[in-house]
C-alpha cells in the first residue's frame, strides 16, 4: 500500500474508534508519543513502589501489613503489563530501565515526595490513586490496544488501592484528635502535590493537542483536575478535614470548584530533578537494578540451557 493509502486507513480507524495494534501500519510520531507516555508511566509504577514499600514494615496492624503489601505488589504488576505494552512498539524493557536508571526518563513528579509517617500511605492510596484512576479510567478508551487493555486491569486494582487508602483516612480523621492531626497534615501536603500529577495546564501542554487528536488521551489535563478537585471534595468533608486552599469555592455558574493556582514553578522543579526526593528515588533504583543483576544472568543461562535442551 502506498504511504498516503496507508495514513488514510490510520486517520479512518482513528476515526472510526478501531484500536490501533502493534503490527498495524502507524505514523512514527504516533508510535513515539505512545511509547513515551507508556514507558513514563511504567516508571512511574516502579518508582512509586518506594515510597510506601517503605512503611510495609511499619504498618499499623497485621491487616493494615497485608493490604499494603498487596498493593504494592500490584504497582509492580502495573510496571510490567505497562512495559510489556511498551515493548510492542519497539523499544527493549533493557533499554527503557536504562533510560529510567540514569535519569532521562521521566516519571511522575508526585513520587518525589516524602512519605513521613502512616497517615501519608493513607494520603497516598486516597489522593494519589485517586487522581491516578480519574486519569486512567478515560485511558481504558486510548487508541493504542495494548495500552488500552492494560488499563482495564489496572483500574479495577487501583479501585482497590483508593479504597485502602480512603479506609486508613477514615481511621485515622475519626480517631483520637492526634489522628486526625495527623490525617490533616497528610492532606495538607498531598493535595497540591496530586493536583500537578494530570500535568500543566492545557495551554502550556505541549503534547496534549495531537494526544487528543489521536485519541491517545481522551480527556484534557484540565478537565481530568477539575473532575478530580469535585470529586474530592465531598470527601474531604465527609472526613471533617479542610483543604490547604483559601480560594476553594462551589462555582454555581460553571457547575464545578474553583480553586487556587498551582505552584507551576515547583511543579518544573521537581520533573526536572529537584525535588525533595528525586536523587533518593533514582538511587533506589539502581541499587535495585544492580543487585539484580545476578537473577537476570541466572535467569538468562536457564532460559538459553532449556532452549539446548529442547533443540
Ligand atoms: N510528572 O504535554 P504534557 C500512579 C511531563 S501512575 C512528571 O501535558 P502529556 C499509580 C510530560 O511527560 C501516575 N512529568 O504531557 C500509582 C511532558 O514531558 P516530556 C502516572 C510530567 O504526556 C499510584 C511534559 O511534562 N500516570 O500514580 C507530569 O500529554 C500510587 C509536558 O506535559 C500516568 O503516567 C507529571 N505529573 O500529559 C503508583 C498516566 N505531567 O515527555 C504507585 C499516563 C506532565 O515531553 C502509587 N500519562 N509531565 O519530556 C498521562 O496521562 C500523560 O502522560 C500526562 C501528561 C497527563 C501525565
């Protein structure tokens, strides 16, 4: 099929609402977006183990233990049917690792943040999960079929996580006044924090125009906060909690919240490597990478002894 014949039957399942799938005839640019935005958010799967694995050992409870461990395997999972994903559009898992361990890849900004005590991991299932499954539930509907069936999944345990985190939140904002002190602080330091996980605005998103066209996001950074913001803050009321923004206000004409402006140049800040934990996360990683080293080479003479065997 010639070039242009080949461009008009891409343009007409965009159209059409037909998946595009790995062996189908795609425009470069289209294949690099979602690679990108695929292996991004892999990393930021991964990345976003740490911060709570780091409480495993510190929770509350043999209940609270199990419920935390069972997410954070799950974040794994995310990672690796992301990359899986990811690698049907040419790029090895080895070299997306490489790119996250040495620092050009990104992920995202909000795992660059300290979980400083319990009521953050509450914090975290509640708001981050939450601001992640807003963003995701409009991905399930992406054009890229391997992406798009990885959301399903990763949606309904991320319903799960938001639950575990919300229940935490519970506990603690209806429990002794130094609980709830707790829980407001979490909220206080989480809430902006999560606001700048759907990304800058729409007018200084470089990529969301052609995203959208293609079908690739299917909700604008913008819409996805405000969704987000209104439905969060039923909940905060029903916790008896306040949030960290003296403009928040029901916009009657709009049907929506208004709310305060996002501090854009610590948003920047922290993407670019300067945040509060960044260099910690980075080391993390590539202590975890090196020693594994030593599984993957085991791994690897095991798979190449069976292929001998099996020839
Ligand atoms: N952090 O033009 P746009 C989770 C970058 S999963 C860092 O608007 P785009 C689960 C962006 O990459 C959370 N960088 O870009 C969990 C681009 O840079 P580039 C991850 C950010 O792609 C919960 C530049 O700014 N979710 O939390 C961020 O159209 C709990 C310009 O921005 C996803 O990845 C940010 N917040 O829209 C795990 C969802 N925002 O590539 C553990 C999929 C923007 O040119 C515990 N991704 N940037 O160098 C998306 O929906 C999109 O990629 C956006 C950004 C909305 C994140």
């Amino acid at each position: 099929m010639e070039q242009d014949d080949l461009q008009r039957l891409f343009d007409s399942k965009i159209e059409q609402e037909i998946r595009i799938e790995p062996k189908d005839w795609m425009p470069e640019a289209y294949r690099k977006t979602n690679l990108r935005q695929i292996s991004q958010h892999a990393h930021s799967e991964i990345v976003g183990m740490l911060p709570e694995a780091n409480w495993i050992t510190r929770a509350p409870s043999l209940r609270r233990k199990v419920a935390l461990l069972a997410k954070v395997q799950d974040e794994a999972g995310h990672g690796l049917y992301l990359y899986s994903a990811a690698e049907t559009l040419g790029t090895s898992r080895d070299e997306m690792m490489d790119d996250l361990n040495s620092g050009k890849a990104k992920y995202s900004s909000i795992f660059n943040y300290p979980t400083l005590n319990w009521a953050d991991i509450g914090a975290i299932g509640w708001l981050v999960d939450g601001a992640a499954i807003t963003n995701q539930v409009a991905l399930c509907r992406t054009s890229y079929g391997p992406y798009a069936r990885a959301m399903v999944r990763i949606c309904k345990e991320e319903s799960f996580h938001q639950r575990q985190g919300y229940e935490i939140m519970m506990s603690m904002a209806f429990g002794t006044p130094e609980q709830k002190q707790m829980a407001q602080d979490a909220l206080n330091r989480w809430w902006w924090p999560a606001l700048m996980m759907f990304g800058p605005n729409d007018s200084e998103s470089v990529h969301s125009q052609q995203s959208l066209d293609w079908k690739i996001k299917r909700v604008s950074n913008d819409d996805l906060r405000q969704e987000f913001v209104d439905k969060s803050i039923p909940q905060v009321e029903y916790l008896g909690l306040t949030l960290p923004d003296a403009e928040l206000k029901w916009n009657e004409e709009r049907g929506h919240y208004d709310f305060g402006p996002i501090d854009w140049e610590e948003f920047y800040r922290v993407v670019s490597g300067n945040g509060p934990c960044n260099k910690e996360r980075l080391e993390a990683r590539n202590k975890a990478h090196n020693d594994g080293a030593w599984v993957r080479e085991a791994a690897l003479a095991f798979a190449e002894k069976r292929q001998i065997n099996v020839a």
